[in-house]
C-alpha cells in the first residue's frame, strides 16, 4: 500500500508562505562537487525543511547542475523523500501480512475517522500525518503502529485512539504553557 505523496493538497504549505533557501547553501557547498551527491542532497533538504519544497528542486539544480528531472524522478521513486509537509507526528500504520491478518484495516480506519484525514495526509492543525507502510519489521507484536521511534502493539481501535488521544492532549497543554 503507497501513500499518494504528489498529488494530495491536504497539509501543503500556503502559497504565500516563503521558503528561505538560504538553509541549503551550506549542505550545497559540502556536496556540489562530490560524485553521487543527488541523495544526499535531497536527504539534506528533506532534514532541513521536513520535505523538498519544490523551490529547492530549482536552487540546487541552479547551484550544482544536477537536472531537475533526474531529483524528481529519484524523490518520488523512494519513499523516504516527502514532497509536502508533514505534521509534527507522523503515524505508520504497519499493513504487512502479520498485521494485516489481525485486523490493522480497522485499527486505521479508526484512527483516520478521528482524525479526519485519509491515507498519506496531514491533519488541519499540522499535528498528525497517517501513512499505510508495508511492514515495520514487528510481527509478533501485530498490529503495529509507530509513531515517531516509539513502537505501539497489539493494538485495536480503541487503544490506538487512546495512545493518540493522549499524544494530542499532552500537545494541548504544551501550547498553554
């Protein structure tokens, strides 16, 4: 199962918003003139922003000579790479054999209902991101969510709605502090 990492709107930055590309100018300069150095400047970006905005594409084309097409066609090909902002959690739902086979469809169903979002988006407030991955490497744990680091098994809908309730509501009183 692939996210829609392109196409979605939901969770991109407003247009009027600038992205200052000056962040690149240092991670430009370690690698502009090493051989192999497309992924590790998209790695760098993607470090920096939490995404490739699409103006980076045109500053490290302009500034290396890497073609733009040869960046895209390698950031969308890997899953690693996010063309869109994401929120401050991102929530991988494992969907591989093991989870699959104990339900995690309505574990995820549960939690994007709550969220309001569907598959590969963003929430409203910038906080959660929830992407289907095809394995987490937990099967005895099925089913698996990861949150960040941190590992969440034998789940159902009620306590994945818990653990993340929870991870909203400490998010709450952070903000009022």
């Amino acid at each position: 199962m692939r996210i829609q990492r392109v196409i979605s709107k939901k969770g991109q930055r407003a247009e009027n918003e600038p992205v200052d590309l000056s962040h690149l100018d240092n991670l430009i300069s370690k690698y502009k003139n090493k051989k192999g150095n497309l992924i590790p400047l998209l790695q760098g970006t993607q470090e920096i922003f939490g995404y490739i905005p699409h103006e980076a594409f045109n500053k490290i084309a302009e500034e290396t000579g890497l073609k733009r097409s040869d960046m895209f066609g390698v950031a969308t090909f890997y899953a690693q790479f996010r063309l869109m902002p994401v929120g401050k959690h991102i929530i991988k739902m494992c969907h591989g054999t093991a989870c699959h086979v104990l339900n995690v469809t309505a574990v995820t169903e549960s939690l994007l209902d709550y969220l309001e979002i569907k598959d590969g988006e963003t929430t409203s407030d910038k906080l959660f991101t929830l992407e289907a991955v095809a394995c987490v490497g937990c099967c005895s744990l099925a089913p698996v969510m990861m949150i960040g680091e941190e590992t969440y098994g034998k789940l159902n809908p009620k306590e994945a709605l818990k653990i993340v309730k929870g991870i909203k509501r400490n998010e709450t009183l952070e903000n009022k502090s």
